[in-house]
C-alpha cells in the first residue's frame, strides 16, 4: 500500500534507537501521550458518530450545504489535509466546507459570505476551550445568527469538538449542543485520528473506520518489527545531523497535498522544536513542497545552495487516470511533443523521479514514499507515519515531544495588551 | 505608506554594503537584469495593454467569466501574490481567475470542470516558450476547444506572453494570436512587474499605473539614498550570518498573504541558493507563514528551537475595517471577553504585536514591514523590496542571482526518461 525506500547511508547507533523505541513504549503504556492507541480504542467513539449523523436528519439525509470549522491550528489542519487530498473520491458528499481560523477581518468576512448560514452546519473545536481565534469567531457567527436563531434549530446544526470538562465543553452542556471529546492526552498536533477529525470527516462522507484501520497497520509494525522498522533509521540520520542538516523537506509530488504539507509542518516544527533535557535549544525546521510547481522555485535551492536539508519525496504511485496529453503537435514547439499520449500521472511521476535522481546526485539525503492507492487507509497510514517519526525523533532528541510551552508568552502579552 | 524597523543591532561593514550598492548599479546600467528600471520604462507597454483591453469587447464589455492563466513558477506566482492580497478590493472585476500549472491530473482536470471555456479568456505565459507543463496544459485546453473553436472566437479569446522571437512567439504569430514580450533580461521570478503579472492583472481591473508607481517610489529611494538604506543593514546582518541564521521567516499577519509568502519563497529561494564564484554552495532558504494561523503552528519552533532563523513581521496597519467581536459574554467562557468589543484588526494586529515582542525575547533577529494603505500602489512598493534585497545579498554572496542552472539536470532527465 505503501512503500518506502532510503536513498542514504546510515551507520545505526543501536542503543540510541532502542532507548528511543523503548521511550515511545513507554509514552503509549503509561498514557504520557494518547495518539498511539487512537486507531483501537475508539470503537464507542465511531458508533457515536455514526449514531449521531444517523439521527441527524440535516447530516443523514445530507440537507444541508456548508459544513463550517471554526478552530484553528491542530483544530482543523488535520482534517484539512485528508479532505484536501480525498475530496475527489466517491465517498465524500457534496457539501461546502469552510474553515474560519483567522482573525483578519477582510478574509473572514468575505469567507463568511460564501456560507448560507441557514443551511450550514457548525463544528467549533477547541481543546483547551478558550482558543481566542476560535471563540472570538464563534461569538461573531452566534450574533449574525442571533435574530433566527430559534427557528435554525441550532440545537441540531452545531456540534462542539473539546476536552472534557473545558468552558466550551460547559457551555455546551448548559445549551444542549452535542460534544465530542478529545482524550485528555492527545494533542492537538496529534489528534487529527480522534472525534478532531473524525467527526467532521465522517460528516463529509468519508470512511473513518477505514482511515482507524490503515493507521493501525503501521501501528502494528511499530509494535511487532519495532526498532527495525526503516523510520528509526530515519530518525536517526535525522536526528544524528541534526545541527548541520536542520532543514526537512516534504516534496509532494501532487497538488492535493498542499494541505497535507501544512499539517506536517505544525506536527514537526511544533514537536521538535524545544530546549532538551540540558536546557539547550535543539529542532529540525520542516518545509512542504509541492511539485511539479516547486521545482520552478525552491529546487534551484537544494541543488546548488547549502547542504542544510533532507528530501522526502512523496508520490502517487499507480494512479491510474487516463488522461492524456493529446497527440497534438504545434508548429515550432515540437521539441515539446516528446509528452504527448503520455498520461499525466505518468509525466508528473517522471518528474519526481527526474528531480530526486537530480537531488541525490547534488549529495542530498533522499528518501522516497510511495502510495500505491489514495483512499482513507493509505491516508490513515500516512498520517500516522509521520506521527510515529515525529515521535522517535522527539525521544532521541531528548525533548517533550507533545507541550508547546514556547507560544504561551505571546498569548500572555495579547492578554495584557488588550486587557488595558 | 510602508514603514520598516530592524531590532537587532548590525556591525555594518561599510566596505561590503558599498561593493553591493555598485554591483547593483552595474547590474542595472549593463542590463544584466531588467527588472531594475521595469517602473519608469515600460510606458509603452501599459498603453498597449490598456488599448488591448479596450478594443476587446469581451474584455472591456466584462463578457467573460473566467480567466485562465497557464503557467508556472514565476509565470504565475506575481499574478496570484498581487490578486489574492488585493482582491477585496473595489476595483476588482467580478471575474474568476484559474491558474492552470500542476500536470497533476485529478487536480487539474477538477480545476478544468469549474470553468466555463465558452467564456473564458485564456493567457498562454512562458519565457521560454517551451515550459512542459504549460504547453502540455495548452494543449489539453485545445484539445477541449477543438469542436467548436471556430464559433469561439479564439483570437480575441486568448494571449501569450513570451520573449520575443520563442517559439510559442512564433506559433501565436501564425495563429495571429495577440502576445506580449517579456523582456528579454527579466527572468521569470522578477517578471510580475512586466506583461506577466501586469496584462492579467489590468484584465482583472486592477490599477497597473499605480503599481508601478508604487515600485518607482523605493526605485527612487535606492538611487537616492543609495546604500544608506536600511534594507542594506538587513541585507548585511543576513549574509554576515548567513551559516549559523540560514533561514529567514517572512511572518505576515493576514491570510490575503499566502500567495505573496510563496511568490517570496521562489524569489529568495531560487535567486540565493548557488555556487558562489569560489564553487561554494550557499544560499538561505525561505520560509512563509501566516499570523496568526502559524503561532498555532510554527511559533514554538521558532521560540525554543535552535537560533537558526531571522523573522520579517508584515503587518497591515491602520487598515479600518469596523468589524468587531461583539459584546457577547457567554457563560463560563468569560475569560475570553477582553477582546469583546474590539476590532478584529486590532486583535490581529496586538497578535503581530505580541508574537513579535515574544520572538525578540528568545533572542531571535527581528524586523517589521507596516503598510498603511493596501492598494496597488503599497503592493508595487512591497514587491520592489523584496526584489532589491535579494539583489542585495545576491551581490553580497558573490553568486549570479538572476540565473538557475541547478535546474537544468532534472529538466533533462525528464526528457530522458520519457522519450525512451
């Protein structure tokens, strides 16, 4: 389903990996962080959902038009990113998603006027419950709702995404609105597989117990092969140059990635970048490519620019839309004819394989991840792909791979300046 | 109208910003590039765009509903910086814009669906006349006309923009198809201020004028005040610290940024990253983000990871737009009311404020872009500063900023591979 090769040499240290495998046991035994088991303790929580959009005559006989997610960060990249790259298939329902995430009042008024309010359904996410953004947007859309908000009812076109016990999660209760809770010990960053994207997903139409399902395959290679897995190898060069190689680029070979990118950006930059056990400053910068487009901007920059990054291709491998540049030669641009009756799937996996011959060439650490079919398994799998290796880099690096306490002093300061 | 502070302290060596300073002069005396004098010599061309759109019924009648922009990198980067951070704004025609540039098939065959191509406008552009994936694109798009392409009118339905005498030159010449000429020394990341970004941008109603003027503004400025700039204090501390600071964060507090970050990326990325005359690899890699999406994101990287980043803050000022949070206290929730009451504007922008203060704090270097006005004008000045310190440092590197060689190889590989 999906396959992955090294382009690198890697001189293992063996103890280093075991300590790293044996911390990431002991983070998913002890419940240091909940993502682990995500794919096969949610039985309850799927027929939840399921039962839910079942008795929801808007969700199950699909009346309504716009789904809107209103959450920031770790509260919508996730779902984003497996929308963005399933929302051709045949499962997903023909509904509007919109996200409401920034404050930027030109963006979010005129992305509020593309939602027919009447006929949309209202997913707020929060973890912590007092997001700013996302309360600040949600108090807006309550009070352009205010007038008919007895006849909308609302009671049956809103849904709260949050943890247990949180303001929201009150707030809530006190106004009868359905809550799905997010467990204590999953972060945001990482719980994309929790009711954070399972419920919104499975209201677009998608197969969640599919995507649980492709998750848990690699889960139980983590658990079975272990430390031979190839991703601590992974890890470990990574981890190893870490300072002279501190960029990490993700170069996805297709435009329905681009969502996908953002997420591992947050999961990566957010995870590892920490002051380590001794205090210092350690973490790996990770950057999201999307080819072809890219290879007309930043691959000049791998090529020839300093030896400061990693490549990780990304490819659809095997997918088999026969469209076709057509037979079709114009006069002068012949020497461009060499494409035509070549499907398209064909040339632009060419060119990934012409671009990463190109970067392994120039001496850059290359590796490859091919999936064979893009569906919710292959989608589950690859998410907690780089879950997992976020994870061993994290425990190698000797950091908490799961807090973020760097962004609380900008927090603290809006509070204080806005509080005057 | 654009205000720019620096807060970390720069040991400038006067000797190095000098011989930065001249080489720039020379690059622009000898027309090694073009970009340069783009704001004062292009008169002619802005008539000929605006006489163009004039005696075009479907464009100056507004008959069209889609316009469709084939290219990629540089050919479309510029026009969808400018349109996506301007198009809120009254002079926009009511038209959809498409950029067709992924050969990625699902994408772009969906993309193809959402436009009307009996009222389309379709702008061919390509310097070389050659790309592969904008003439493969073209040709599918032909292929789509072929039926009924006489009945449409296609001659007046279509441009190319290309140098003089390439072969897409050449075949729009037999075709008698209208085209606009890059200048020949005006590569395609530093292009958005010629025909490439300025005939789509005038079919889309913008002021290309005022662009331009916006542009000459800092044009001035440079020759002016020459090397007392700041811009050459900032281009300075970059190159100075270019190895251990080898990524330089541009963090703009609106989400109308997004397509300007990436015009940035292609921009920093492909011009920075070369052999220097000694055969060294340098270059500085790029990154864009988005405030305040990314302090849920990539703050916490930038806090406690390593002192391996520089951060711009772009920040839009005194923009008056009177939407507020409104006064709605919900229960339980009431520690997120110091913002209630308040302009969305002013959150954001305390945001900017707050992130900013708290990066400086970890010891990050910082600088600040404010605009006062977002027009066209404040847009051209914008693009021109960012084009002027990539010519800055490129100077500085020793490296030849205006070409990319590296590439090359994989271009050819492709080749290879296909015509097997």
């Amino acid at each position: 389903m999906i396959e992955k090769k090294l382009f690198f040499d890697v001189k293992e240290d063996r103890e280093v990996i075991k300590k790293a495998y044996e911390r990431m046991l002991r983070e998913k035994e002890e419940g240091i962080t909940g993502y682990y088991d995500l794919p096969v303790n949610q039985e309850d929580v799927i027929e939840e959902i399921n039962d839910y959009i079942h008795n929801n005559e808007y969700l199950s006989k699909n009346l309504i038009k716009d789904l809107v997610i209103i959450g920031i960060g770790g509260s919508s990249l996730g779902t984003r990113a497996i929308d963005t790259l399933l929302k051709f298939s045949h499962n997903r329902n023909i509904v509007n998603i919109h996200f409401l995430e920034n404050l930027d009042p030109l963006y979010l008024i005129n992305s509020i006027k593309e939602i027919d309010l009447q006929k949309a359904f209202i997913v707020i996410i929060s973890k912590s419950g007092t997001t700013i953004e996302t309360i600040s947007i949600a108090k807006y859309i309550f009070w352009l709702l205010k007038d008919p908000l007895k006849g909308l009812d609302i009671e049956k076109k809103i849904a709260i995404i949050t943890d247990k016990e949180s303001p929201l999660d009150r707030l809530a209760k006190e106004k009868r609105w359905k809550v799905f809770y997010i467990p204590k010990n999953v972060g945001g960053r990482f719980s994309v597989l929790s009711p954070v994207g399972l419920f919104p997903l499975a209201v677009l139409g998608y197969d969640i117990k599919e995507l649980l399902a492709g998750a848990n395959i690699i889960r139980e290679e983590f658990l079975n092969q272990g430390m031979d897995m190839l991703l601590f190898k992974k890890a470990y060069y990574y981890f190893k140059h870490a300072k002279e190689k501190n960029i990490n680029i993700l170069f996805s070979y297709s435009s329905m990635f681009e969502a996908f990118n953002k997420w591992y950006i947050q999961l990566w930059g957010e995870s590892l970048g920490k002051k380590n056990e001794r205090g210092e400053r350690v973490g790996l910068t990770p950057i999201g490519l999307i080819g072809s487009i890219d290879q007309h901007s930043f691959l000049q920059l791998i090529v020839e620019g300093p030896k400061d990054k990693t490549v990780t291709f990304l490819k659809l491998k095997n997918f088999e839309l026969p469209v076709t540049v057509p037979h079709l030669s114009l006069p002068y641009l012949e020497t461009t004819d060499f494409v035509n009756g070549r499907r398209f799937q064909t040339i632009i996996n060419t060119q990934c394989d012409a671009t990463m011959e190109s970067v392994i060439k120039a001496d850059v650490p290359v590796d490859l991840i091919e999936i064979n079919e893009l569906n919710e398994r292959s989608t589950g799998y690859l998410i907690y792909y780089f879950e997992l290796l976020t994870s061993a880099l994290g425990a190698m690096l000797g950091i908490d791979t799961y807090n973020q306490p760097g962004v609380e002093m900008s927090k603290m300061l809006l509070r204080q300046k806005l509080s005057k």
